[in-house]
C-alpha cells in the first residue's frame, strides 16, 4: 500500500520518543518532518535515529534565514544528510534561496517557507508585510520559483491560489493541516487533509493529531485511510 502524503512532525520531547513514533507512523506516511528543536538537540544523528531501517523520507525543517553566504554553508553542512526538504524562509530574498540550492545535495528539494500558518492578517500588518495573506504568498511564491525553489511551505488557505500562480511540478508543502474536529491550537489558517489535498497539496504536515493520540501508529493509518478514500 502506497504511503500516504503525509509529513508526521516529530516534535518530541528527546531522541528515544521521536524515533518510536517514526517506527510506529512509517507504514503509513512518506514522510517524517525533524525540526529545528530536535536538530539543535541532536545533530545530524536525528536523521537517522528517526530514519531506522525504513528509508522514510526526511523533512528537514530548519527554517533558513540569513545572509546567502551564511544559508549557503548551513545548506552545504547538512548536504551529506541528504533530506528530502530543507526549508529556508522565502523572505530571505532570491539571492539567498539560491544560495541555498546550489548548496544542497542535488537530490535535496528546497523548501521556501512563504508566511508561517501562525501569523494572522493583523500580525502581517504589524510586521509590516503587504497583505492580504495569500497576495504575500503568491507574491514570495513567484520569487522563490524564479530562485530555484522546488517546493514551498503554504497554508490550505492559499494553497490552490500558489498552484495557479506556480503551475505544475512545484510540490506544494501545507502545515496547518488538522482534521475534522481537531483543536487549531497556535495555527490561524488551518484546513482538513481532505480539503487540502482537494485544493492542489502535495504533503501535508502534520504534528500534534498525530503525534499526541494514545497510539500515534492508529491515528496516522486511519487520515491515511480517509486521504485514499479521496
């Protein structure tokens, strides 16, 4: 059975907790997401800590922003790692996102994260960012396409406005996935897996539905049953 698009994000507390929830969610998802707390906790083990035997797919979500020389050598430092995804942030502008890609491993997609699931349309003004939302989205988009980006992080709130602006062949990267009947918690702009699949997803991210249920395995089989229903 084909896994289904699904990045679990193993937000855990220690080592140990995170790869047994990537044994347990494996069978099911493509794709385990290690963030910037776990890697700054670890190091490079995590990856394969959390990879075990299974060969999953890592999402190394780092989130980059700085000076294109800086994001350069952090993308050639984590290059011998060879994750899936590594995201930097679209706002550090085109010459950092290509610095970036030229840094990676070639088989390492680089994943330009456009506004964080987090913010609002009253945190965008406050930061000063034009908005509304997803004209920010569409607009870092088309720049980080046009930099070399392979992928982009967006939520289902903008995801079907990001594939009509991109076309085909960007993979399209949305957190803020929660089913029905989930709690947002901290995510402002969220959608089911259903509708975010509907509306032009690639991956799904997904953390806490998964990774907080009493028996993280069960909880990722039955969005992954629900998705091939689609």
């Amino acid at each position: 059975m084909t896994p289904a698009p699904i990045a679990v994000a193993l937000d855990a507390p220690d080592l140990e907790t995170a790869a047994r929830w990537a044994a347990l969610v494996t069978p099911h998802v493509s794709t385990v997401k290690v963030g910037l707390e776990l890697y700054l906790r670890y190091g490079p083990d995590v990856i394969a800590s959390v990879q075990g035997a299974s060969g999953v797919q890592v999402f190394l979500d780092l989130k980059l922003h700085d000076i294109p020389n800086t994001v350069a050598g952090a993308s050639h430092a984590v290059a011998r790692l060879r994750p899936a995804y590594l995201t930097v942030h679209a706002a550090g502008g085109h010459a950092m996102i290509r610095a970036a890609v030229d840094a990676a491993d070639p088989q390492t997609r680089i994943a330009a994260v456009t506004i964080l699931t987090s913010l609002t349309e009253a945190d965008l003004s406050r930061i000063g960012l034009a908005g509304p939302a997803d004209d920010a989205v569409r607009r870092l988009s088309a720049l980080s396409v046009e930099a070399g980006a392979t992928a982009l992080v967006c939520s289902p709130n903008e995801v079907a406005a990001v594939r009509a602006e991109v076309g085909e062949g960007i993979t399209l990267i949305t957190p803020g996935v929660r089913p029905a009947g989930a709690a947002a918690q901290d995510q402002a702009r969220v959608a089911t897996p259903e509708q975010a699949l509907a509306d032009g997803a690639d991956l799904l991210v997904i953390g806490r539905p998964i990774t907080a249920s009493p028996d993280p395995g069960a909880a990722a089989a039955a969005i992954a049953a629900s998705l091939r229903r689609l």
